[in-house]
C-alpha cells in the first residue's frame, strides 16, 4: 500500500510500504482523512522524538472492516498506572501516540488497537472529522480552567489548535475573546468562528490566556498579560525555553498550567461536540501531494487553516 513515510531529517517522501498486519485486539481502518498537525511540521527537522523510517499522522478518520466510520484516538493508555487510575489517561506513565510510537494516518489502512475507535456522528463529513482530534485537545485545555468561569479570554496562535480553541471559548459564552497572530489570513479565520477581537500580539489583561504557540516570546506573553490570579494554560510546544518574570508570578499569584491532549472521555466528548461547531474550515489534498504540502507548510505557506490528507 501507499503511504507517506518520515525516511530522514527534513524529509517525508511517497514509498509502497507492507500492509498493517493487527495484534491482538487490533483492527484494521481503512483512512478516510489525516490531518497535518504543527508538531509534525517542526518534529520532522529533528529525531529526537519522531524516528525515521515512521509513518506519521494521529488526526485521523476512516472505515473499520464492517464499514462503521470512525475517529481513532491516538493516544493509547496502559489503563493500570497511577494516572490512569485518577482518570488521567492523557498522562498515562506508557502513553503512546499513533503516528510517533507507531505508524500512523499518513497511509491507506492502518492497524489500531480496538479500544481507540470511537463511532462518528452520521451527519460530519470526513474532512471536518479529522479535526476531531485537535478539538479534544481544546476540550481538555477549557476543562482546566472551565472551573474559573473565564469572562475575558486572550489566545495566542491561531493555527489549528488556537482556532479549536476559540470554539470551545466561544461556546461557553465569554464575554472577550481576543486572538492574537501575525498571519492575517488565520486572523480572518478566529474572527469567523467566534473571536471578538483579533491583534498582531495580545495587549491589556486577561482572566486565562491559552498560548498555542509555545515560543519564548508567546510564553512571557501569556503571563505578563494575565490580571492578578489569572491562568496560562500552555499548549505549545515550539520552545523548551521560557523567559519570564518569576517575581510577577509571585506577587501576583499567577498561575501556569500545562495542557497535553485529553483524556479518553474528552476525546469523545469532541466526537460529540463535533457536529455542532464549524470545522468546515480544511483543505484537503490526496495523499499522493504530501510530499508538497509538507515542504510548503514548513516553508511557511499561511493561507491553508488546516492541511488535510486523503489517501
Ligand atoms: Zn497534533
Ligand atoms: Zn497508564
């Protein structure tokens, strides 16, 4: 079968690969759309984290053998550690992500553990479905904060995450929702969902500040901007460094939360929520193109909200 391989630093190339063939309590789907995500954008400039020969890809919906349509969870659980015992899959001591651990939705079928699908929704096409996987993590991100009854919202990045992000804000009724990016055409794109204000970089304060970026910058950012008491919830991963002013997080008891997936009741939960808000906003390409795509995305390409690929 075909599928798009990560064979080197830099590069991602169309290869005839051997079919999935499931463990136990596996089954096999047949990819109907995978998502590009960021991380894959910037994780293939290095193997630290993703190693090479690897299909990526854990943005992904198709068909199980029966026909039944679904969305696959990528991040399996042991179901047994600590944190899966508090209900913390997503922080699960042998997580695993399908895509990195494992090969991925870059491909036509690949093999999944059976407890990881879940049944969509009949009405979503397949293309807006793939976004259900970004989507949980925006759940996840809003449930650590949902407590604070957040009135006055800022979000840096408006990319694929930043944008799910605005749904789910936008859906729990703030009163200010500021997005802050430096490409126009993903500004053009939180106001359509939802955001009430849109800057080059946030300014003024704010109750929770989601940075969906994760440069050194947007994380000294999303701190010096909050009110007294306020919350950062960091979802990006672009830096390991984060300059900022430790006494302004005393004094004014700040708080900064990290926020990694979701857990398996969030990821359905998305599945949920998934046909009540737009993610009518992909762009969709045949798989044989990924190649391209990647190179243009990594090349800064900005006018695509969401890279999806279609075997
Ligand atoms: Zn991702
Ligand atoms: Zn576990």
């Amino acid at each position: 079968m075909r599928a798009l391989v990560f064979t080197a630093p830099g590069v991602v190339e169309m290869l005839d690969v051997a079919e999935p063939t499931p463990g136990a309590d596996e089954i096999i789907v047949t990819v109907e759309a995978t998502g590009i995500c960021g991380s894959e954008l910037h994780g293939i400039r290095d193997t630290a984290f993703r190693k090479p020969p690897l299909v990526m890809g854990h943005e992904f919906v198709g068909l199980t053998e029966d026909g039944t349509r679904v969305a696959v969870n990528p991040l399996t659980s042991c179901g047994e550690c600590d944190s899966c015992r508090r209900g913390q899959t997503n922080l699960c001591r042998k997580r695993q992500l399908l895509g990195v651990h494992r090969p991925g939705g870059f491909s036509e079928r690949v093999a999944v553990p059976k407890k990881q699908v879940v049944a969509l929704p009949e009405a979503i096409a397949w293309e807006a479905a793939s976004l259900i996987e970004p989507l949980a993590n925006a759940v996840h991100a809003w449930g650590l904060v949902a407590s604070e009854r957040p009135l006055n919202v800022g979000i840096i990045g408006a990319g694929t995450i930043g944008l799910v992000c605005v749904l789910v804000a936008a859906g729990a009724s703030v009163e200010r929702l500021v997005v802050a990016d430096i490409a126009g055409e993903r500004l053009a794109a939180a106001t359509r969902l939802g955001a009430t204000e849109t800057a080059a970089r946030l300014d003024g304060e704010f109750d929770v500040i989601f940075d969906c970026v994760g440069a050194e910058a947007t994380h000294a950012d999303s701190i010096s901007h909050l009110r007294p008491g306020g919350t950062a919830v960091w979802l990006g991963l672009l830096s390991a460094d984060a300059p900022f002013d430790a006494r302004d997080v005393v004094r004014m008891e700040k708080i900064v939360r990290g926020s990694f997936a979701y857990t398996n009741d969030e990821f359905r939960t998305a599945v949920d929520l998934a046909p009540e808000v737009d993610l009518g906003w992909t762009d969709s390409f045949p798989l044989e193109q990924g190649a391209l795509i990647f190179s243009e995305l990594v090349g800064g390409r900005t006018d695509i909200h969401k890279a999806v690929l279609r075997p």
